[in-house]
C-alpha cells in the first residue's frame, strides 16, 4: 500500500509541477492576445479561462469550480487509497485537477496556452493539466470498455 501511494503521489506531483511551471512560462512570456507559433498546426497563447473545460459555464463563478475540484481531488485520494488497480489513473486525475485548482485558488482562473488548429478551425485552448485530465480519462473508459467485453 506504500509504494501505491508513494507512485501515485509522485505522479500528481510531477503533473503539478509541469503543469505550473508551463502555466507560469506562458503567463510572463506571452502577452494577452499575442500568437506564437510553433509548429504548422500549434502557436501558444495565454487565455485567462474562468470556466471549465473550454471555458464553459463561466457564468457559474470561481468558487464553484474550486468546491468541484477540491470534492473531486478527495474522491480521487479516497480511490486512490482504496483500489490497488486503477490508482494511476486516479492520479492522474488527482494532479490534473489540482493543477487547474491551484490556479483557481491563486489567480481567480485557469491559464491556457496550448492552441491547435489551421485557420478558422481551431480547438479551444488548453493546458497540461487539461490534457493529463483528457489522458486519464481515456485511460479510464478504455479500462471500463475492456472490463465490459
């Protein structure tokens, strides 16, 4: 039970750090509204999203979306500490929601950066933690999918 826990707080760690480093970078590097691009199809930004994943439901408040996260983030340690299987995805989604958290807590929104697209067809921007988010999610259905079969 020690090195479960031990690994899963590594990894959340580790996407916390990443995931606040990148956010910091973007925000002293960037000015609001300007463009970098980097690759044909990726530029990096800095968006202030006050709502969730793509900015829905801003409307909602900052502090709704920090009680979400902070439940969340408790249900995931609790799962984390309770099955021996799934717990890194679990921490996954512990540090990718911690990560957004903190931002919440510390700057009233969540720093995105990451802008994919060609021309009017773009997806919305994002960040590290919303893609370890996307990542243990898909980790996750494809685990309940298999357990189904």
């Amino acid at each position: 039970m020690k090195k479960r826990i031990l690994l899963s707080l590594l990894i959340a760690l580790i996407t916390v750090l990443l995931d606040q480093v990148t956010k910091y970078l973007a925000r002293t590097r960037i000015h609001p509204y300007e463009m970098i691009n980097v690759f044909p199809l990726l530029d990096l930004v800095n968006v202030r999203n006050q709502g969730a994943a793509f900015g829905i439901f801003s409307s909602f408040g900052n502090t709704f979306f920090i009680v979400i996260s902070f439940v969340a983030i408790m249900f995931m340690v609790w799962v984390i500490l309770k099955d021996k299987e799934d717990y890194r995805i679990f921490a996954l989604l512990a540090g990718g929601a911690a990560g957004n958290l903190i931002d919440r807590i510390t700057l009233g929104y969540v720093v995105d950066f990451i802008y994919f697209g060609a021309g009017r067809y773009r997806w919305p921007a994002f960040n590290v933690a919303d893609s370890v988010l996307s990542i243990g999610m898909v980790l996750m259905a494809f685990k309940l999918l298999r357990g189904r079969q």
